[in-house]
C-alpha cells in the first residue's frame, strides 16, 4: 500500500467518524398488507413485519376490567379484550433505530 493509498483510506475513515447519523424523527407509513404485517414508507420502501416492533395492542391486544351495574341491580365483572385491528391503506406513526433497520410502530392515526 503505497503513501497514497494510505492517505485516502484515512480520509474515507475520517469520513465516516465525522458524518451526521441518520435521523430517527418519526414518520408516516401507510400499511401496505396485514397478514404478513407490511409498513410502505415512501414510494419505493417496504417494511416487513421482521424489521417492526410491533405493539401488543395491534397483535393481540389486552385484556382489560369491565365492571357495571346490571338492569337487575346486580354487580357485573368482566374482561374486554381491546385491540386495535389495522387495516390496508391506514396511516401509521413510525420512528426508525439509530441504525434505520428496525422500525417502531408508535401509533394508528
């Protein structure tokens, strides 16, 4: 490896120590396909359901108390599953690792 060899391999390392990380402001992608789940951002960007943190909510949601007063006076206790259920062409808040290659699902809008 000659001196100038050695020279530009030090301003290419120089480069790549100096350069801005790639942002991870959220953005918003549209749901392309649900079963298996796929995020378009962009025009030529496909997200699959391997590189999305996906909440507990759209998967398989929670089971949340219910607890109300019956017609008849009497007490009644139950559990509700609430999930939320994406659908084609909804819009979704997305927000990238530092890396840009695991995304996360923030929220259905």
């Amino acid at each position: 490896m000659d001196s100038i060899d050695k020279l530009a391999k030090k301003i290419a390392d120089l480069h790549n120590v100096n350069r801005n990380p790639p942002s991870t402001a959220p953005r918003i992608g549209t749901v392309a396909d649900i079963n298996p789940l796929k995020i378009q951002w962009g025009d030529h960007i496909i997200l699959a359901e391997g590189k999305l943190f996906i909440p507990k909510i759209y998967r398989e949601g929670y089971m949340i108390p219910n607890r109300y007063q019956a017609t008849d006076g009497s007490m009644v206790e139950e559990t509700i599953l609430w999930k939320i259920d994406l659908a084609v062409g909804d819009k979704v808040i997305i927000i990238p690792d530092e890396n840009l290659k695991m995304w996360y699902i923030v929220d259905a809008i």
